[in-house]
C-alpha cells in the first residue's frame, strides 16, 4: 500500500494504462505541459520523466481550444482503433461538446444497432468552492445522467479514482469523470497493484442504523463529518457514497433505507433534476413504506455561483447543512436523546 | 466531359452503376415514402449522384467515410448492399442498422461508412478521429466527410478543419454546394465563398464547378486522397450541384425559392445522362451495353425493396439492446 | 371563443407580440418560409400575407445553420435593446448552443451584479414519437431545469400555449420554450382578446381525491385519458398540468397529494434526473407523512429513440402505462372496489 | 512610430493614460493575489496595452464591447473607473459587478463593456447581438469583441463571422495574437494564419504586425470601426502582441514554452515605454509632462486598492438576488 492524493490517484491510473496498452492516447489543452497535473509522472517522473516522455508526442497530444471537434474527434478515434482519453480540464468547459457527447457518444453504437464501440474517456474536474466565479464552477454531471448511453463516475477519495479510472479506460463504452478539484489534494492508502473497482457498486463507507446519508463526490467526506458529529449525539448514520452515477447502485441504498428509514442525500450539484433528485425519486418509490420521515435533499442551491468569498461558500453544501438535514428527520430520536441525556 | 485515361472500364462502369443504384434507390424510397411504407421523411441525393460518387470511389478499401441528413448516396456511393439500406428505411429487421437507425443514419461498417447523421454538422469530426487513429496507428487510410453548403457555415467544420490541418491528419472535408440549406439560399446567409475557407485553415481549397461531372469530382477528390496518403494533411474540395427534388420527400413549402428557370438548367445536367453519353462517346460502352446496365440496376432495386417489405419487424426487444457494450440491469432502463 | 389548435396559438401568440413591440423580432433557420408552420399569418393571413410581409425582413430574419452564434447573438441583442424570439425548430438541436444558454443567458446577469437583463425567448419543439430516430427525437428540458436562471414553459394545451408565449414574450429574462409536436394538432377554445399565463402556475385539470396523477408536456392529455379510465373503475384522479417547469408550482402539487396521499408522474423526457424525479423529491420532502403508496414515475425509458415503429412506441409513457401506475399505487381502492362489484 | 496627425493632443494623452493604468492596475492586482487579497487568480494584459488601448480608444460612446479571460484591460481601455474594478476583483459590495463576479467576469456597462468571459469564446456571439440590434432598431454603434489566438480555433468565432458578414453587421472581431494559448505555441495548434481566415468569411482582414506600437493598432481599428459604422460590415483585426508574463498570476508551468530570447525581444517592445518615447520625440508632451501623468495614474492604483480594500464584504444575501428580473420565490432556490 502507500498514500496517493486524488489527483495523484488519477494520473497514476492514467500512467498505468498508457503503459499497458498502446492504444491509450491522451488528448486534451495543454496536456503536454501537465498543467493540471495529471499528465505528470507520479512518482516515478524523476525516473521516467514525464508523460510526453514516456509516451512520446504521438501518444500525448495537446489540441487547439476546440472542444466540440476535440471530443468528436476522440469519438471517431474510439471508432476506429484508439482508446482515447481526453482531458477536458474543468467541467464547466463540457457544454461547448454538448452535441458531441449526447448525438455522437452516446446515440451511435444504439442508433447504428450496435455497429459502433466507442471506449473513450471524457475526463473533467469540477472546481468549485475555489473562488473561479459562475464560468468556471460548475458541477453538471446531472444534465449527463439525463442522457441514456453515457457512463458517469464521481469518485471521493484517491482510491476509488484509481480504481474506477482503470475500469473507465478498460470500458468499451463512452464514460465521462467528474473530479472534485476540493478533494484532489485528499489523501488514502492505495494498493500497489493494479485494481479495478466495478462500475455500479455502491461503497458503504460507514454503517449505521438511524438514517441513510448519501454523499456524492466532493459532498461524501462532508456527509462522514456530519455523521461523526451526529454520532456523538447518539444518531447513527450509514454513510454511502454511490461512486458511478450512471450505472446507479440504488440496490445499495434502498436497503440501507428499508434498514434505517430515513434518508438525505448531499451532492454539489444544483438542486433541481440532481443526482439527489433522482435519488430520492428511486427511494419514494422503491423503500417508500419504510419512510419515516421525508426525505432532505443538501444540494448546491439553485443559483448560479458568486465569486465573493464572503458569497460563496452558501452555494454548496456543507457538514453543518447536512447536520441540519440529518437533525430534521431524526427529529424523534434526538429529543428522545435528549430527554434521556437531560 | 473527358473521360480519365487513368482509370479502368470496369471501374467508369462501376461509377455509373452506384450513380444509378443511388438514383434509383431514391426514387424508390421516394415513392414508398408517399405510400406510408417508409415512416417519417427522406432526403434524396437525386441530381447530385456525380458529386457523390466521384468523391467515394476516390477512395479505397479501407477508408472511412462519414456523412448528413441526404444520407442514401453517401452508402450507396461506398458500395453498401442496397437491401439492408432499405429495409432500414423501411424500419425491418434485417436493416443495416437492425431498424434502430431509419433514414437519417444509415451506417455500414463493413464499406467504412461510419455512419450519416441527423443532426447537421455532428459527424464532421468523427471523420477527423479516423484520421487521427489512422496517423497515431500508422495505418494507411483516409477520411472523408460529406457536408452541405448551408452545415459549412456550422462552427465544429472550422473546428475540424483546423485540428486536422494541425496534426495534418488524413481528411478530406466534401462540401456538397447544392445552393441552399433547406429553403434558405446559401448566399443569403453565407460570407464569401466556402472554397476560400479553406486557405486560412492551411490546407488546399479546391472548387469542382461542375459537379454533374463525376470525372471531374472524382479527379478532385483523388488528388485530395493522395495528398492525405502522402502524410500532407486535409483539403477541403467543394463541389457546384443541385437538388432536383425538395429538400425532404413531402414537404411542401409554400415560397417559391428556387425558380423554374434554375431548376430547368440544372436538370438539363443531369449527371447520369452526361456520364452516359461521354462513356458511349468515348467508345469504352455501347448505349445496348448502358441499357443493360440501366436493368440490371432497375432490378436490384425492386430487389432491395422487395426484401425490405418482406422482412420482419424487428423484435421488440431489440429496443433495448445496444446501449452499452455490456450487460446492463433492465432495472436501470424500464 | 375561437377554436385554435396548438400550433395555431404559437403562431398566433407571435403575431401579436410582433404587432404590439416593435422590438420583438424573429430569427432562426427558415423561419422566413414558415416552414415549420409558425411564422405564418395564422387565420389572418389571407388578409394580411405572412409575416415577412406583415413585419418585414428586419424583424423575420432567417439565420446560417450556426445554432450557438444565432443563440449568442439573440442574447446580444436582448441585451441591447431588442426582444428576440429565436426558432430553434428541433429541441435536439439545442445542444449545439449549449454554452451560450447555460454560460451567457442563465449567468449574465446574475454574475454582472444584475447590469444586464436579457429578455429573449428561445422556442423549440419535441418531435417525438414521429419516427424521425434518435437525433430528432429529443425532450432535453430536464437538462435546461438543472441550470438556475432560465425559465422555462412546456404547455400541454393551445389555450395554454398562447397564453404563455405572450408571457414569455414579456418577461424580461431569458425564456426556454418545449413544444410537443405530437400536441401540434390538438385543438382548444381560446379567447379572442388577448392574454397572458403567469409563469409558475399548475392547471389542475381535473379534480380528484384518490390519487394525483402530474402530466408533463404531452404526457398530460394521456394522463387525462388514463384518469378517464380509471374513474370507470372507481378510482377519482386529481390531474395536474405544471405548464411552467421553471419557476415549477410545487404548492399545487404537494397540496394535492397532501389530499390525496398518493402521486404519479408522467413526462416524455428521459426518466434518470428528469422533471418527474424533481417532482418525486419535492413530494417525498413535504408531503412525506401524508403518501399512503409508493411514489410512481412514468417517463420514457433510459434508452435512446430507435426508428422503428415497431420499437419506438415503446419508449415514452403511454395511456396503458400511466393506468398501469396508478393501479399500483391504489391497489387498495381498486381492491375494494372489485369486492364492492364483484 | 508615428503619431497620428488627425489625433488631439489629448486623445493622445488619455492612450498614454489608459495603457498606464492597465499597467500599474494589473501590476498592482498581481501583487495583491500573491499576497491573498484577491481570491483565486488573475490574468494580466501587461505588455498587450497597445493592443487593448488602441482598439477601445477606436470606439466612441454608446459602442459596446465584449472580452474574454485576460479581463481587466478592456473595461479599463473603455474608460470604467479603477475602484469597482479593483473592488471586484478582491470581491466587494462596491465591485462593479458587487462581488459576484470577480476578476473573470468583469463588465460595466456604463462605459458599453457588456462583459468579459471565463469561458473563452463565450462572449464572441454577444458583440454579434450588439451588432443585431443596432442595425435592427436604426442606431448608430458598433460592437467589438476581443478573443486570443487560441480562442481563435473555436467555432463559434466562425459561426458569429459569418453571420454577421451575411448580415453586414457593424461588427470588429479583434484577435489579440500573442503567439500562445496557455502553454501551447500557436502555430502548433493552429492551420494557417488567423487574419486569413476573414477572406473566405467575406470580410476584410487586417495584420497589425506591431502591435506593441498603439497607434498602427488605432489605425487598423479605426478603419474597421468607419467601414462597420458606413453600414458595410463586420472586419477581423488580427495584432500581434506578447504577454510579459505568465499565463495567468501564480501559475508556474515547468516546461519552458517561452524561452528567454523571445522573451527579451518582446519586453524590449515595452508600448508604453515605446509611446512615451514617441510622443516627446514628436513634441506632443515633454518628459516632464509624462512623468507628471505616470505619477498621476500611479495615485489612482493606489486609490483604486485603497477603495478595493476598505470597502465593506457583499450582504450574504446579494448571492440570492439577480438571477431573475422579476421576484421570485426563495423557497425555489433554498
Ligand atoms: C444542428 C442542426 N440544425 C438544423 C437542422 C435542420 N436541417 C436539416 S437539413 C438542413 C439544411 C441543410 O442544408 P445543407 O447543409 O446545405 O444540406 P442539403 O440539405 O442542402 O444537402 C437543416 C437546416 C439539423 N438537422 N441540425
Ligand atoms: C471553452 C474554454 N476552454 C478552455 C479554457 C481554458 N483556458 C483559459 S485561457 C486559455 C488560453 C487562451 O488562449 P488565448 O485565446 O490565446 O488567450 P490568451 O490567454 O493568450 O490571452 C485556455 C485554454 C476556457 N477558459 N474555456
Ligand atoms: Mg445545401
Ligand atoms: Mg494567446
């Protein structure tokens, strides 16, 4: 095992993957430089030098400012013969491919009855919370989900990244990352073998009784803040984190809830048509007789993002926005707690 | 027209059977359109079956080949069977596509044709990514992209062309001018020629004026071929042609945007009459022999639709396949 | 009173915004021809010609295929004096513009301190279920409800289609519109003088105490006709038409199911993060305590539009499906009722 | 370089005066992100001053322009007062966009600056509207946007030249080429050259090759701004420039993709140093006068971080006003 950060996850699985089959490129602005410090070499770049040269120029490609033909590009290569990965920087940037990822990725191998493979990895960090402002903070993964075709992974922690990001690149089908730039610097013991987390499997990070806490991506440590402060007030939290949004592991957190009967979810995404949307839809369905109190959703307000720091930090969830959450519907609990600590 | 002293009988035969196949074909489908056999509409590449043609039988084996919403010719032209095209049209079973597709997306792997698309523009850079696979797997083949007059002015063309000309990818960039974009006359809303587009990407612009001429497309296109297998980069080469029928199969549009005089010049250059008679000129086939061609077409037509209306539906769970290359839950889909 | 269809009131709706601004103009691919059937005269126009000749080739201005210019420019010029309405024909055709309406129209004026205001109108129509393949066949919205700052209208009826438009029209923020093409046809009594909707209020279209059956868009009329069929069997459906997905009139909604304790929700965009799963989250919050059934969603499959007539009737909600949701949600009643019968 | 005879005194001064006061403005903000004043980053137009001066000083009032990412210049060479500029930059109540926009997204409308934009080429399209709508409603304007030479590849550039080259919109696209995108040379990622891209738009295209120099950079535009404004449309204006420093402040790339001699030749091209030079040599102020208006702006920098710094944190609940004209409900956003 040793200790990776996030970001340090990711270009670790993108090295690894590069080495292994040649037919793995990566493509994006700017990647030659390693500007965002993914194309780097890890630890071994002392040794190995850097991504263009262990891989070379052919294999390492920085493009022109044209994310539209940047991502069909890669989609026509994927079509025919090359795994690419593209580096798309911040997620914000995605909208100017929209067409690209929802007409080309992910209707051609449906619409032409299975003719096309398309293993491509559309990669992009979500920088919120750093005082970028509107253009560059957004968290759109739910706009995606909303697209049939497209796999979505938004990993928490560095070894769910590496994990999923060997399993993204190994993937025949169309798979977009949603970093959280908050959590690159996070650090988690790593195994120093190559591994694949699945996707479609839910992780458990805590177990608990009372109430159900979903937290997705950068919104997951926050959730297992709140369940410790909620753990010394006698609320036992399950913690989830679903790890790949498209597949979902709802299988996972309707049982957590038929066990706990409560639930909230935290995302930073914007509240409407969310992750935690859909979530709570499932679950009002599917585990709705097991409800004993509603359902809370923590998610980025609807609003767009202000750049002040004394504005910001409203926007996005927070521990004491999910305590507050967890508070409202273990309501019975607490004053039970509270008449047996009082 | 002068016949290429480069090229083989066979060959000039083979170019006017797929201008012919393409012709017919859409006539065809025209029809089974108005009588309801054909759900939705069509767009038919009657009248610009040289344009076609001369463009994809400047390719080899092996090329690839994207392509647009007037999206018959451009399979036909790389030589895709016709019955499986139809009964895609039809919405069968046995349609290239499994009946998934329709019209609009037609695609064939098995000719290199990755596939036509509805939405305008979309499929432009995809020919850009077979390039680059082609360049990053040293592999020796090129990519073309079919486009209309009215898509040149779609910001990912510009995109993909400078992108290709960076990497000097194999590509080449076909804009079909046919004059308009639906009802809207290209000059209407475009600014300057489209030709002269190419120069401030770094790459050849070359403009085929006549683009009834499938010898003069075809030498075009080659050259453009050849430069892309030389490791020189894209070119884009648009060609002059016109669409004898309406922009889709049934639609009527009240205003009168093309007048009959334009329409009488144009269908006066015909491009299968012209192609006709220069072969037969040029002794390489006699009119019996181009008769007999014209039958042998005729036939695979009904052929093809024959087999379309007497194909299968497809089954209904065909609906939910495809989505993804591995098994997924139908939880997640129903 | 005069009969109008659906398609006639858009049209209609134009004309008389165009006639009472001067600053309202039209823009969009072919919209001089009035190919799409909206920019024509309406009933007036053997009178008074189309509207080229009614208003001009200043005010109809027919646009390059450029979705994201003519979309960008359209917000330009709301910012600087004009009133745009752009025809965007297909709504599978707003993804080529998607930049410009999340990062310029949803964000311009929020992120300039409210300098701007850009009251421009974007209008599109859902040709689904026409048999036209995956690429024309789109009912995006739910993306465009994760974006704050767009508003939003999806009427289910001519008379509400009008009266909306001139809303939206007026209103000084940007405005997207969904059309359900299969609607075109439909007809409705609509009054001759002229009116306006407000933004953010529910139609309840038929009253009920049994169960809330919501319908999106074209799914509405369908879930009118499964409320017919349901009420032959004893079973009385409340039937709720949004009209605006934002703002989204959620006090209707919650207040109904508070009455009736059960709830479906049918819509013809994509089921994963769509408005359906919005509505599920908001009830499964406020009216948690008051559900007696699980909370039903009927959308189209997370899948994406196959061509053929025998695949593609399969995807999106149907009468029989949404009679089949609320079955499931008042097994109870129904079961009574067959003993009461029987 | 020559001073221009049809220029007052005065306007030459206030050139002097704006490209000081981008200079010492962006110097300052520099500073005042190393030190944490000014959350996040900034992207300073040091060494491009002639460029943005020049171009603005070409507009009159009532003109609108849009930016990009490199944000403080353009308001700044539009006339905008220091202090709400500073002030948004550090994220203030009395930032000119109260906070909620910050160094990226800077816009003041008072001075025809309809914003700058993160997302480059974002704001391309916006100058076409303001261009849209002065034709429309008869007004005498014009618009102009600035864009780099990487946002150069984008294909909304090309969208928004078209159309409005189809419309003849008085409309100048204005391509701050500074020979790098980020850490990526132009010309490896770029087909061709920039300015001949507008030919084949149907547009005049113009090089300033020194675009260090204010007054060739005035010419140029101001030739574009006659032609936009005599109603015969839009223009691309392409001038070369360099930054002098990184891409934006604090980021440190460890490849050396600008290497020392190129540097050295730029920062010898100082425009302001190089103007200040000039006008003394041509008699339009002294040495003295000039020090006097350097020493004169340098207050106003400092005014202008004074203000940025002591004026009060935005209400928390600004961040719940302004995302729609009319009241809405809370509870909707909540
Ligand atoms: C992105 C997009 N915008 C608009 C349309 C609608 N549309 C379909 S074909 C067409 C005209 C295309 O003109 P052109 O490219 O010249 O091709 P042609 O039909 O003349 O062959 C339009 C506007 C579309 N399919 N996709
Ligand atoms: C759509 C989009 N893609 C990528 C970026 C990231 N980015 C910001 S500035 C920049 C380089 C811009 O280069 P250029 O247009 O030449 O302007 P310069 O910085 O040189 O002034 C890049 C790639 C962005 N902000 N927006
Ligand atoms: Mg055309
Ligand atoms: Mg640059």
């Amino acid at each position: 095992m040793s200790v990776m950060t996030y970001i340090g996850a990711i270009g670790a699985a993108q090295q690894e993957a590069m080495s292994a089959d040649p037919r793995v490129i990566i493509i994006g602005e700017d990647v030659e430089a390693n500007v965002y410090g993914t194309t780097g070499g890890g630890k071994q770049r002392a040794e190995q030098g850097d991504f263009v040269q262990q891989f070379g120029k052919n294999r390492i490609r920085n493009t022109p400012i044209s994310e539209e033909a940047i991502v069909g590009t890669a989609i026509g290569a994927a079509m025919t013969g090359l795994r690419p990965i593209v580096d798309l920087s911040y997620s914000s940037f995605l909208y100017m491919a929209m067409d690209q990822f929802v007409n080309q990725a992910a209707k051609n191998r449906y619409m032409f009855g299975g003719q096309s493979s398309i293993p491509v990895v559309f990669r992009s960090a979500m920088f919120y919370g750093l005082n970028t402002g509107a253009h560059h903070s957004d968290r759109p993964y739910p706009m995606f989900m909303n697209v049939p075709g497209l796999k979505i992974m938004a990993p928490a922690s560095a070894y769910d990244a590496k994990g999923l990001l060997r399993s993204a690149i190994d993937s025949d089908d169309p798979v977009l990352t949603f970093e959280a730039v908050p959590l690159w610097g996070a650090k988690e013991e790593v195994p120093d073998e190559e591994y694949r987390i699945p996707f479609g499997v839910a992780r458990t990070r805590r177990e608990g009784c009372d109430v159900t806490v979903v937290g997705v991506s950068g919104s997951l440590p926050l959730a297992l803040q709140a369940a410790e402060d909620m753990a010394a007030r006698g609320v036992s939290c399950e913690v989830i984190d679903p790890r790949t949004l498209v597949p979902l592991d709802t299988g996972t957190i309707v049982r957590s809830v038929l066990k706990t009967g409560r639930l909230v979810i935290a995302e930073p995404a914007h509240r409407t048509c969310g992750a935690a949307a859909e979530i709570a839809a499932v679950v009002a369905d599917k585990a709705q007789h097991a409800l004993v109190a509603p359902i809370k959703r923590v998610c980025a307000l609807n609003m767009q993002v202000p750049f002040s720091p004394a504005l910001e930090a409203q926007i996005y969830p927070t521990r004491e926005r999910i305590v507050a959450a967890i508070e409202a519907v273990c309501a019975d609990q607490l004053n039970a707690e509270n008449r047996r600590v009082g | 027209m002068k016949i290429s002293e480069k090229l083989a009988r066979e060959t000039l035969l083979e170019m006017q059977r797929r201008m012919l196949r393409i012709r017919l074909f859409d006539e065809r489908a025209s029809k089974m359109v108005k009588r309801g056999y054909i759900p939705g509409t069509v767009h038919t590449s009657i009248g610009q079956e040289a344009q076609v043609v001369g463009a994809c039988m400047a390719l080899k084996s092996g090329d690839h080949m994207t392509g647009n919403h007037r999206s018959h010719g451009h399979p036909i032209g790389m030589g895709s069977p016709l019955g499986p095209l139809m009964a895609e049209l039809v919405g069968k079973a046995t349609g290239v596509c499994k009946g998934k597709g329709g019209s609009l997306h037609l695609a064939d792997y098995a000719v290199g044709s990755l596939g036509e698309s509805g939405i305008t523009g979309s499929s432009i850079p995809i020919a850009v990514g077979a390039g680059l696979s082609a360049q990053v797997l040293g592999e020796d083949r090129v990519a073309l992209t079919f486009f209309g007059d009215g898509t040149a002015n779609q910001g990912v063309l510009y995109e993909s062309m400078n992108l290709a000309s960076a990497y000097k990818l194999p590509v080449i960039f076909l804009c079909e001018n046919n004059f308009y974009a639906l009802s809207t006359p290209s000059h209407t809303v475009t600014g300057g020629r489209i030709v002269d587009r190419a120069a401030g990407f770094g790459m050849p612009g070359v403009r085929v004026d006549d683009g009834q001429d499938v010898m003069a497309v075809y030498d075009a296109v080659a050259e453009a071929v050849d430069r892309a297998r030389r490791g020189e980069g894209p070119s884009l080469v648009e060609v002059m042609t016109y669409r004898f029928r309406e922009h889709s199969e049934g639609l009527r549009i009240n205003v009168d945007y093309r007048n009959s005089e334009e329409k009488q010049f144009w269908t006066a250059r015909d491009p299968i009459v012209l192609f006709r008679e220069a072969l037969i000129a040029a002794g390489i086939a006699t009119a019996a022999e181009m008769d007999a061609i014209e039958a042998e077409i005729a036939q695979e037509v009904e052929d093809c639709a024959s087999f379309a209306l007497e194909s299968p539906d497809p089954e209904p769970s065909v609906a939910f396949e495809h989505l993804f290359t591995d098994a997924y839950d139908l939880e997640d889909v129903l």
